[in-house]
C-alpha cells in the first residue's frame, strides 16, 4: 500500500496555539511527527457504554482539551460491544491497559 506524503511549512506561531502544554520545542517536534494510532477494543464482560462513560469521566476535559499527547477520541461500537481508541503510543498504551482491566467479570 502506497501512503502519499504531505509537508507543510509555516512559523512556529502558525502551530504553537496547536501545542499549548507542550514543555519544549524539542516535545513539539516530536508530537508533529509521531501519529495517533487506532485499536478496536472487543469488550468480553463490560458495556462499551459504560466502559466509555467512566474514562471520559476520568478523564475530563484533558481528552480534548489538553496537551496533544493526552488528547484521544473515543467511540462505541454498539453492535459489537466495542471501544474504538484514537490516540498517540503512550496514552493509548495507558487507555488500553485502563480498559483491560475495567472488563472484568462482575463480582
């Protein structure tokens, strides 16, 4: 599969509001380079409603709102009971290990 490649060039203050957190230039750098990665989570136990409702909870507005590295997207796919993640590598590594551990049998 072919991807096609895209530059933009523009200044710093044409991107900065973009990066509002971001502790260095070097930081802003990398999370211009490293994509947000997509993982369909099959729920075994839990209601991806539910599972949904209590991370976005957690999470608050941070999901939207903060830094680029800590913002993610998350959906329901009710057919299948399933949470569809969109985030960069490490809060998506930190979602999925937080959803693992929600679908749990009831006690």
């Amino acid at each position: 599969m072919r991807h096609a490649s895209v530059l933009s060039v523009c200044t710093l203050l044409c991107v900065a509001p973009l990066f509002v957190g971001c502790s260095s230039p070097e930081r802003m750098e990398e999370e211009l380079v490293i994509e947000r990665r997509v993982e369909v989570v099959a729920l075994e136990f839990a209601e991806a409603e539910d599972i949904a409702t209590l991370i976005r909870d957690l999470y608050g507005e941070s999901a939207t709102l903060g830094a680029p590295a800590e913002r993610f997207e998350l959906r329901i796919d009710a057919r299948t009971n399933s949470l569809i993640v969109r985030a960069w590598p490490g809060r998506l590594d930190e979602l999925l290990k937080l959803i693992d551990q929600l679908d749990a049998p009831a006690k």
